[in-house]
C-alpha cells in the first residue's frame, strides 16, 4: 500500500534542494575537521580504507532507509516512528529511536558549535594576518591562547548557536537553498586551492602515502578502536542515524530517486573529506608536526599554510568562512528534529521551540567549553589518551555508539519489521538494487555494527 501524507513543516522545491541539504548537512566540520584528525590519531591510510566500507556497506544503505522512513512518515522522527510502527502493526516504543535521536543532536550540537566557534575566530585572525610567516610554534600558541580562554569560547559559542536558531526558527527552507548552492562549491574550489599548495610542498607524496597505503602492522595492535572510530565517523559524517536525514526525507518530494540522491551526497561527502586530508598532510610532515594532535590539527597546520601562501590572508580568511558555512548547515540539520517534535508535540510555535532547543544546547555546550581548560582531565581510550574531558566524552558516546545504533535499529525497522513492500513502493529502483540493498539492509548493516560495538565493549 502506497501512503500518501503531507509534512505540516513543508517541503522542497525539487529534489535537487533536498540533495543540497543533505550535502549541506553531510558535509561539515565532520569533513574538514574531525575526519583529518581522526586519520591522524588511527595512523593513516588503514583508517581511510575501513571508513570507505563503513559508508559503503553501512552509511549508503542506511542513508536510503533513512530517507524512505522520512518521506513515507512525513513527521518529526519521533511521530514518523510511532506512525509507522502502528502502520505496520508493531510496537509503539519504536518512537524511543525517534527519541534517543533527538538527545544525540542535542549532544552533538552542544559540542559541534564549540569548535564552529573556533572557526568564526579564525575568520578574523587569518583576515587580521596575525599567522603572516608564521612557525608552527606560533600556530600552536594562537591555537592554545584561543581555548584557554572561556569566555571567548563562550562568545563564539553563542554567536553560532544564534546563528542556527535564527536559521531553524525561519525554517529550514529559506536561506538555506542559496546558502548551499553558491557556497558549497565555493567550499569544493578553494579546497583544491589548499591541495594545490600541499603538491608544492616537498612532503605531498609522503601525505600521499600516508593517506592512501595501509599499513597493516600499525592497525594490528589497536583494530578495535580503529574500526570504532572509522564506522562511528561514517555515521557521524553522513549525519546518520540521529533523525536529521529522516527529518530531510520527510520534505522530500514522492517522485525523487533516493538511491540516486543518496549516492550524489555519500560520493560528495567521502571527496570533501579526502581533499581536505590530503591538503593537510602534507602540511603536517612539512612541517614536523604531530598527526596525531587531535582536535587542534587543522587549526594548527592550515594557518602555516595560509601564512606561506600569496595572498593567504585572503585565502585563509575565505577558507574559514566556508568552513564555518558549512558547519552552519550542518548546525541546524542537528537541531531540526528536536524542534519539529515540539512544534507537533507540544504545541509551540516554532520560534518558540527553536528558542527552547537552543537554549539546551548553549547550556550543555558550556561543559564542551570548559573541557579545554578549567575542567579539562584525560583518560585512557584504547591506548589512547583523551586530553579534553567532557568534550571526548560526548563525542565518544554520540559518534561511536549513538549514531551506529540508531542507525542499525533504522536498519532493523526497514529490514525486518516493514513489509517488503512498503520499502520497495518508497524506493522505486531496479531489482537487481533493490535486492543488493535488500541484503545489506538486512544483514550486513546490522551486524557490522553490531559487532563493532561489542567489539568495543570488550564482549568480542
Ligand atoms: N555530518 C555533519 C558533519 O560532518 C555532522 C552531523 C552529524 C550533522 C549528525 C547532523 C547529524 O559535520
């Protein structure tokens, strides 16, 4: 039986806007920032190489199931999964999913418009030329005085939190189409700017190497945590299993391809990454830095770049902005479920509980803030040590494990709970696909996550 609903919340124009929301919310700090400091701390191409089959046998069949379950509930996912649950005759607790995705973004955003804030200063230091010539002792002085200091985190904190809500309360629709389609590319050139300056650098190849040659002696002491951290990043960069691409699906036109869309944003998302990798690592060797300086390595490697380069201050301060654009998109795909869930739920208008929504995550974001310097302590991750606190806490819990089992108990719903053929009615693709997916969906999907997460856990 083929459904026909109407989100109250709108929908897109046509389904190449909603392949820029997507994109605008896949692509984010996730690429840019979290991905090459991942690579970093996992030791390289080993790390590129797994998280690739993440998203190919985890990310891109989820991200369809995703989306159908969106488009065919056409609510917040809280309401999409009680509607569907009861449609299919099944529990209602399957709203718990809709739930538990909601605190996700809340976590995620609490810690995501941190370091977006760390962006938006250094718009203005790289326009003030402040890295002119710079060493990396420099880079890392600016970078240290910048988090040591809370109430500046905190100002930038809240710009980027006004920023989303602003955005989010107007809905999701306005300003966003042309904030995505002129500055995303923008974002994609001068990417290849940066790469362009990495290939002059004497140590391209070596970045090359690093990258894109596994060295499996290297994984065979930390596996585990390699393959956590790859399969929570492919989550985590196609902004998966926490509502907000369920969220974007339900806008999404009937007539739309989702396997089309899917593989246009999964291929956008998995470049953008790439790029800004091999921009970097070049840059890291150069230079003689630590690949593993977690969370401060793109703010403490480009800025030496952009303080070479010819006309850098420009070139940097661009970056930057783009950076924080696309930090800005991301931002309020992370908010959106929670507030279209109030909005049907409790009533509010949506002002109102974009407000409410905000607020939350400019509170919960003070603990993020606070771990880089009053309450910073560090623990031992697998052999690895985690120096901020708070902040790795959240990030641990949301990116490792909340978004991979959201998305396998997505993968679960659509797999083995929903008629056959509601799931072939929503994706009108060929067999030969429907039946590949059919299988990945069903089995691989689920039990790979599954079995990182016990294999994380020491169960395995
Ligand atoms: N995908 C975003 C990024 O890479 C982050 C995000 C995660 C957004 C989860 C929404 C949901 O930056």
């Amino acid at each position: 039986m083929s459904v026909k609903r109407t989100s109250i919340h709108g929908q897109w124009s046509s389904h190449w806007v909603f392949i820029l929301a997507v994109t605008g919310s896949a692509v984010g700090l996730g690429n840019i920032w979290r991905f090459p400091y991942m690579v970093g701390e996992s030791g390289g191409g080993a790390f590129v190489l797994l998280y690739v089959i993440c998203v190919l046998l985890m990310g891109i069949p989820i991200m369809m199931a995703e989306i159908l379950l969106g488009r065919r509930g056409r609510q917040s996912p809280v309401n999409t999964m009680r509607v569907l649950a009861e449609e299919e005759g099944l529990s209602r607790h399957w709203q718990l999913l809709g739930l538990m995705g909601m605190i996700a973004g809340f976590l995620i955003l609490s810690y995501y418009s941190v370091i977006a804030g760390w962006t938006l200063a250094y718009i203005f230091r790289t326009g003030a030329g402040v890295f002119e010539g710079a060493s990396a002792d420099t880079t890392i002085k600016i970078f240290n005085e910048l988090v040591s200091d809370p109430e500046k985190l905190l100002a930038w904190h809240t710009v980027f939190i006004v920023m989303c809500t602003v955005v989010v309360s107007r809905g999701v629709k306005s300003g966003l189409e042309q904030a995505v389609c002129y500055l995303m590319p923008a974002l994609f050139a001068l990417l290849l700017i940066m790469v362009g300056y990495a290939m002059s650098t004497d140590k391209f190849v070596e970045g090359l190497v690093y990258l894109f040659v596994p060295d499996f002696e290297k994984l065979a002491g930390n596996f585990r945590e390699v393959f956590l951290n790859a399969s929570g990043h492919a989550f985590f960069s196609l902004s998966l299993g926490m509502g907000a691409i369920m969220i974007y699906g339900s806008y999404l036109p009937d007539r739309a391809s989702i396997f089309g869309t899917t593989m246009i944003i999964a291929t956008a998302d998995t470049v953008v990454a790439l790029l800004a990798s091999i921009a970097i690592f070049p840059i890291v060797f150069t230079y003689g830095l630590e690949p593993a300086s977690g969370p401060s390595l793109i703010f403490i490697t480009l800025p030496i770049a952009f303080g070479q380069m010819p006309g850098g201050a420009f070139f940097g301060t661009l970056f930057f902005f783009l950076v924080m654009i696309a930090a800005w998109t991301s931002g309020i795909s992370l908010l959106e479920p929670a507030v279209t869930w109030l909005v049907e739920n409790k009533g509010l208008t949506r002002i109102k509980a974009t407000t409410v929504s905000g607020l939350v995550v400019w509170l919960l974001g003070i603990c993020t803030i606070l771990s880089f310097n009053h309450w910073a302590f560090s623990f031992n991750f697998f052999g690895l040590t985690k120096e901020n606190g708070l902040f790795d806490i959240f990030d641990i819990i949301t990116a490792n494990f909340m978004l991979p089992i959201g998305g396998m108990l997505m993968a679960i719903f659509v797999g083995w709970r929903m008629a056959r053929q509601s799931s072939r009615d929503e994706l009108k693709v060929n067999e030969k696909i429907y039946r590949i997916w059919w299988f990945t969906i069903r089995y691989i999907a689920p039990a790979g996550v599954l079995l990182i997460c016990l294999q994380a856990v020491g169960v395995l």
